[in-house]
C-alpha cells in the first residue's frame, strides 16, 4: 500500500466526519437538542468506556505516578505563561490564561490518537491524559470559579468532580489494573468479557465527537484577528512546554514510547465547556471562536502528524 493512500486513510474519515457535522447543522437533520445528547451519550457513556478499558489493561510502574504529576504541573505553567500573556499583549479577556492551558483529550484526542496510531496504544494517551484531567476537574474549575460572580461553593465544585463518569472510570480502571485484578481474572476469561464490553461501548466514540465537532464549526462566524491571537499565543506556549516535557521525560525514563502521545495532546484545542462559564455574549462569542479557531488548528495538526508519521 503506497504511503498517500494510507494517509489518505487516516485524514479523510476525520474530514469526512466534520463535514457531516456540518452538513447536518446547515440542513438542520439534527437538532441543538440532538447534538448535546449525543455529546452526554459521549462523555457519560462511551469514552467512560474507553477510559476504564485503557487504564483496567496498563502495566503500572513509578512512572505511572511521575507522568500525571509532571502532566499537572504543564496545564498549571501553561496556565501562569496564559495569564503572563494577557498582561503582555494587552489581551482584555478573563478567559485567556484558560484558553492557552487544559485540553479537550474526551471529545477530540482520544478520537485522534487512536485514528493515527491504533486503539491498541490508548494506554498511552490515557497515561498524559490522567494529569490533565485531574488537572481541569480540580484546580481549572477552582480558578475558573474564582473568577466567576455567580461562582458555586467549594463543596459544590468537589462533588461534581466525585460523581462525573469520567472521574469514576479513570480510578475504577487504575484500580481494576494496578491491583493485578484484570491479570488475575484473564485465565477464567473474565477479562476478556471485560475489554469486549468496554470495546462495544466505546467503538462509536470517535464518529459521535467528529460529528457534533462539525457540527459546531461555523467558520464564517470567527473573529480571525482576536481569536488568532490567543491561538497563537497558546500554539507557542504548548510547543515550549511540549519541547520541555520531553526532553525532561528522555532524561528520566528513555525510550518511553509517550512522545506521540505528549505531541497529539498538546495540539489539541482548550476544553469545549469554557463557554459555559462566560458570563456575557461578548465574552461567549470570543471564547467560542478561539475554541473553533484550536479546533482547526488540532486538525490541521492531525494532518500533518498522519503526513509525517510522527
């Protein structure tokens, strides 16, 4: 099989797929109410699934703690380089240091990740992806609280954490993996009936998120100047940091296998839900654009990656 072709196997159904999206949106065959539902089918159903699966069949080893620890204090520095920015450029815009910080692995990386290299490899993501997500559920949602005049109470912020299904999917499978329960259970076939289930459930993960990303995408719409800027700032910000991940990790555990997946992350947009915590128009319509700008960007950088085989 010539090289162009497999690319061409890799880009086009995520092209494809957002153009549905689109298509969908500009005809009107599938409702704003339609496309949450299938977002909520997503993030409580399917990519729970694809979670527990990855982390209940992961070797664990020291690193699996150094890795998320070292993962939370990127988001955080990328956070602080996001607020040093806004000062700098005069960027009139609470939401700018949550712009260039966080990532949207649910509902876009892992359906990248896995296109490029095989859902065999989720583990790997997975991994990254740990630290980040303790990263958004905990301190993001603090600082975005703060910053928000009709914020909810601590209490309120931690019992969202407990009871979402990402949450509990990510320790169910660390605990299921790092006890050797799942390893215990393969002679008895147990853990094959497992991961069958876990796969049946999270195979329509990756079309659901690139239809309602389309879905989303109104180009038209975007502010190219504004929304360029904040973009631009974070691509700069998450190549330093990325550059500095990895030369940090290579000196520590070499020959990690996680460049690939330390690379997919940090070209991936801000989380999708940060314009639910915009407090006006204004600030919604630039938060939104920045966030469909990141998406182009993640894709186009999808592209390249599936081009170079990186």
């Amino acid at each position: 099989m010539s090289r162009t072709v497999e690319i061409l196997q890799t880009i086009l159904p995520v092209l494809a797929m957002l153009s549905v999206g689109m298509i969908t949106r500009a005809r009107g065959l599938i409702s704003r109410e339609g496309i949450n539902a299938l977002k909520s089918v997503v993030v409580n159903i399917t990519l729970p699934a694809v979670l527990l699966g990855a982390f209940a069949t992961t070797t664990y080893t020291l690193m699996d703690i150094v890795i998320p620890l070292m993962m939370f204090a990127i988001c955080f520095a990328a956070w602080g380089l996001g607020w040093l920015a806004e000062k700098l450029f005069h960027m009139n815009s609470r939401f700018v240091p949550f712009l260039t910080t966080g990532f949207e692995a649910g509902m876009l990386g892992y359906a990248l990740f896995n296109m490029l290299y095989g859902t065999e490899r989720t583990a790997d993501f997975a991994r990254i992806d740990l630290g980040q997500v303790l990263f958004v559920f905990t301190l993001y949602k603090i600082l975005l609280g703060l910053k928000d005049p009709n914020r909810k109470n601590t209490k309120e912020l931690i019992k969202e954490m407990v009871v979402s299904p990402i949450i509990i999917a990510i320790f169910a499978g660390v605990l299921i993996g790092a006890s050797g329960l799942y390893a215990a259970l393969v002679p008895s076939g147990i853990s094959g009936i497992l991961t069958k289930c876990t796969d049946f459930f999270a195979a329509p993960t990756s079309a659901i998120i690139l239809l309602t990303i389309g879905y989303d995408l109104v180009i038209s719409d975007i502010p190219w100047v504004s929304a360029g800027k904040v973009v631009s700032v974070r691509f700069i910000i998450m190549m330093l940091l990325r550059a500095a991940f990895v030369a940090v990790l290579n000196l520590i555990w070499k020959d990690s296998g996680l460049t690939q997946a330390i690379t997919v992350m940090c070209i991936l947009p801000p989380p999708f839900v940060l314009p639910v915590f915009a407090d006006d128009a204004d600030q919604r319509v630039y938060v939104s654009s920045a966030l469909s700008l990141s998406t182009l960007v993640s894709i186009a950088g999808f592209a390249v990656l599936a081009v170079i085989g990186a």
